[in-house]
C-alpha cells in the first residue's frame, strides 16, 4: 500500500531537506546529546539492505514514553519479522542518536558484540541460527532529531502550545520511519498491524492510528492504547501528543456502512475547529461518489491539529492549515492529506520512483472536488493555477530505485512535477479515454477490482506499469504513447499551427519524436470539430473565422503563456 504526501504537504519542498543532512554520526555518550543523524537514516527508501530484502513486518508493538524536559524518548519496539530466505543475522533502521538499551531475538538476550548500528542500520547476529517469523525486541532512548522545517524536514517536534503545554508531532516522511522507532525504511516495510502505546502526563491526549482500545491511569500518567487493523504505511505511524479537545461524530456512507469521524484540536477555537470538521462529511462523500469506499472504515477517519502544516498519517492526518478556505471554498490541506488515504495509504507505490501516483492523483482530487462543490469554472481555475507551477526538467519515472528525496528534491528528481504536472496528466487522460475508463481504471488502481465494497478489498503496492496495464485494459487499446510521453521524458508536447487563408494544420512535436496520436479540438465560430492526428489534421477556415485550438484547455502540452519562449 502507502500515503500526501512528502509528501504530506510536501507542496513548496525545497532543498532544505537535503541542507539538513549531515556526516556520519558518533555515539551518543549523553541522552540529551546533540548528534547528527547519518546520511543513511537521513534517506528514505533507494537500495534495500541485503538483510532486509525479502523481509516483512507482520506486527509492530511500539511502546513510547517521554522526558518532556529533557526532550527525550524511551521506545520499547517488538517486531514480528518474517522472511522467506532466513540469513545469520537480520537488521532493521533506526537513528544513531538513540543509545540501544537491549536486544531480544525470539527471547534470546543478544549481547552487545553481536549489535551493530554504525549508520543507521542495526544489524542483529543472534548466536542461535535464526528462524523466522522472528520476534525482535529493542529497547532504546535518546533525543530524536528535531526538524529545522516540518513537514519538509523530518523529525520529532518538542513544541509548546500557546498556553505552555507539551504539543509533541511527528513529521518523517522524507526521511523515514527510523527518526523515532526501529523499522525497515522501505515502502514494503509497513506493519500489517499495529498496537501503539503512549504514556504521557495526566492532561495530555495521544492521538494515533488505528482504534483506541483502552487509556490505562496510574497516580500521574495514563498510556493511550492504538491498534491499527490494516497495513499502515512507515512513515505515517505518528505520535500526536498534546492537551487536545475531540470533536467526534459517525459518518453515514454512501455504501450502508458507518464510521467514526474525529478531529482532535487545541483549546481555544473551537468555533474555527468545528467549522473544519464539518468539512468532513462533504468531503467524504464526494470521495465515495467519486472513487470508491473509504478504505479504512472500521478503524476511523481521524485528524489531528499538528504545530506543522500537514502530512498524510493513515487515519490520523496531521492538520496545521490555521483553518484557512481558500476561493474555491475548502480547505485545500484537509482534502489533499485526506486524499491521501486513498493515493498512498489505500494505495502505495512499491518504490519511490512512483510516487507521481500518491501526488499527481491526490492533487487532482482538488480541482475534482472544486468542481462537485461549485461547477466547471472552479474546476478550470484550480487546473490553471496547478498548470502555472509546472518544471518539465526531469521525468515523472526515471525507472530506477529511488529515495524519497531523490523524488521531490528540485533539480534532482520531478519534485513539484509529481503533484501539478500529475494533476494535469490525469486530467487529459480523462478527456482522452472519458469518464467511465477513466474512473473505472482508478477504481481497480486503488481497490484491485472494479466494484469495490466495504470489506472486500485489501491494501495494495502499485507502480506505474500496473497503472498503464489497467488503463489499457480498460480502453481496450495500447496507450504506451500516452504515457510514454508525459511520464518517461521531461519535455511537454508541442502543439504546431500553421494557418493560411484557406486551412489550419496541426501537427505534435515531442522530444525525440515520440509518436503522439492526441486527438485535438478546435472551435471555429463555436463550432466544435475533432482532428484524430495525426492522419486528420486540417481543418478549412477563413481569414474572417475565429479559431481556437483546444477550447476547453484539455490538453497538457507546451505553452509559451506559461513555459515562456524557445
């Protein structure tokens, strides 16, 4: 499966990531230390460890507690691992900066000799030979790496609410699930399921994933218990800690089932937090009409008020937005993130390289809902203003195994491309194949059949060839082209006109010449005609006609208006 996006709202990253990264670290002598974390826990995803291939998370039991203070974390991390080509040892990510307290392996104490975690990666040699599945126990504290900028800088932030309370968030999606608790940092390291535990200060709420199942009070502190019942991707397994107020309700859906809805928010706006929360159940059922059912129904849909702007952490999504409509009249951040558990969560690509999927198609669910709320001009509006951002400097899928930041980094990867030009990609695929194969392929993209119900669909890995194959099936044609075009190469196609007295010709240039059979309209006089190029391409007219190619802006191609001049 996932899973907003760098993501959450990783919409303006920039190189701040990358000029957060440092040299190897040394070993923490201290727990307060200030250390640096290494190169590699600073990547998310690329090359997977050869220990670590072939591996899965059947079950992840994450127990935290924390020294305010002294910002500090003690985690108590029990994984269940399994693997169908059991080595001598096995290893799994986690932070230098933490000091490694113990190890168990299938109850076997490993002593310190046989634990390595030089980079980042923990390698575990247990003495007797290792049999699978494994349960993996490492207990640890230290202070987790603090982001210069969530969300586009990854880490554990130790904030203050306006009144001085503890406000405590997690943002690590471009660095990875192994700032905080020991994981495989890959997108097929997601937990099946999960129980998470939090002890905190009387006062203060923990809101996580998955379903409460119990608070547990003592004198001073009360341990928050969170089961997720699905697979739950890495880097959205969050700790939101803070003396939030809840606003809940249950959620009719259009498919006959319900479901809780919960937003968990500060004190002191209350009128502003139930405003947002009454988005929800509009937003919600356009999701439903328009994709399918909500993929994670029987845990909640949750959304957590954060000090940062927003990440997509599977039903709990991080809200940081200062409660802002814009003009199209919703809260672009809620609907993007929630989008998310669709495209990533629901959904996930099986390497970075993909990530256009997760963006491109949660980014065009914005100018979709623009639309289901106020018609045809909002939806232009909000394409127009997605098309004004577009890079074109590296393609969508380069088809290599990629990192996270290789992905959204500008001048390294598409960075932006994979949310706007993602967007707009969608949208002439739409036009292209119309509507039913359009929304019939991203139903089977998403839930791996064409009639999705609650309960009879799983979480899945997608990357862009299954998304080509099942577009083709849908269509009944082969649309290599298509993607061929707008995904493998940088270059947008450019439309030629030549008009003389008598006739309008048209002809596409792409990089390379790639063949681009895009059929094109032209209004002339507001008469609308189709030219299937690249066989049809004239149309007559006069010197007196009005002619305008491609009226309805349906075509993703070079503009001079906003790609400037060759």
């Amino acid at each position: 499966m996932h899973r907003h996006r760098l993501k959450p709202a990783l919409l303006l990253i920039t190189a701040t990531i990358v000029a957060a990264c440092s040299t190897t670290a040394t070993t923490p002598t201290e727990e307060t230390a200030v250390v640096s974390s290494t190169l590699y826990t600073l990547k998310s995803g690329g090359k997977v460890p050869l220990l670590q291939q072939g591996a899965t998370v059947k079950h992840a039991e994450l127990r935290f507690e924390f020294d305010f203070a002294n910002e500090r974390l003690m985690g108590n991390a029990t994984l269940t691992l399994d693997n169908p080509n059991p080595q001598s040892a096995l290893s799994v990510d986690l932070d230098t900066v933490f000091t490694i307290d113990s190890v168990t392996v299938n109850g076997e104490t490993i002593p310190a000799s046989q634990i390595s975690n030089k980079d980042g990666e923990l390698i575990i040699t247990p003495t007797t030979p290792l049999q699978y599945p494994a349960s993996v126990n490492i207990t640890y504290h230290g202070h987790p790496r603090t982001p210069l900028n969530a969300p586009w800088d990854g880490g554990l932030m130790w904030e203050k609410t306006p009144d001085g309370e503890p406000w405590l968030a997690t943002a690590v999606q471009g660095e990875g699930c192994d700032l905080f608790w020991p994981c495989i940092d890959q997108p097929q390291g997601e937990p099946e399921r999960a129980d998470l535990y939090f002890t905190v200060p009387k006062g203060l709420v923990a809101a996580s994933n998955g379903v409460l199942q119990s608070k547990t009070e003592s004198d001073a502190s009360v341990t928050w218990h969170w089961q997720t019942k699905s697979a739950h991707n890495t880097y959205g397994i969050a700790i939101n800690i803070g003396p939030y107020k809840v606003i809940e309700d249950t959620y009719q859906s259009v498919y006959g089932n319900s479901y809780p809805i919960v937003y968990y928010h500060l004190p002191g706006n209350d009128e502003r937090a139930q405003q947002l929360f009454n988005e929800i159940p509009a937003m919600l059922t356009f999701f439903e009409r328009m994709i399918g059912p909500y993929p994670f129904a029987d845990e909640k849909v949750g959304v957590v008020q954060t000090p940062h702007l927003g990440m997509e952490h599977q039903t709990i999504n991080a809200y940081g937005n200062d409660y802002k409509k814009d003009e199209f009249g919703f809260d672009w951040l809620l609907q993007h993130e929630f989008a998310h558990e669709y495209f990533g969560n629901q959904v996930t690509n099986d390497n970075w390289d993909h990530m256009w999927i997760h963006e491109g198609l949660g980014s065009y669910m914005q100018p979709l809902y623009a639309q289901y709320l106020n018609g045809d001009v909002a939806y232009k509006s909000y394409l127009n203003k997605q098309r004004k951002g577009l890079i074109n400097t590296h393609p969508m899928v380069s088809n290599k195994t990629m990192e996270v930041e290789q992905v959204y980094e500008k001048g390294v990867g598409p960075a932006l491309d994979i949310y706007y030009k993602g967007a707009w990609i969608m949208h002439s695929l739409r036009y292209l194949i119309g509507d039913e194969a359009f929304f019939a392929a991203i139903k089977e993209l998403v839930y791996g059949t064409a009639h999705p119900r609650p309960g009879n669909f799983t979480t899945l890995y997608r990357n862009t060839n299954d998304f080509i194959d099942i577009v083709n099936n849908k269509t009944g044609e082969d649309l290599s082209w298509f993607f061929n075009v707008y995904l493998f190469q940088p270059e947008l196609p450019e439309l030629m006109q030549t008009r003389t007295s008598e006739r309008l010709t048209l002809a596409w240039e792409t990089a390379g010449n790639r063949p681009f059979p895009m059929p094109v309209e032209v209004s002339v006089n507001g008469e609308i005609v189709t030219l299937a190029l690249p066989s049809d391409n004239s149309v007559a007219v006069s010197p007196m006609d009005v002619v305008i190619v491609d009226p309805f802006s349906k075509l993703l191609r070079y503009e001079a208006r906003y790609d400037g001049v060759h």
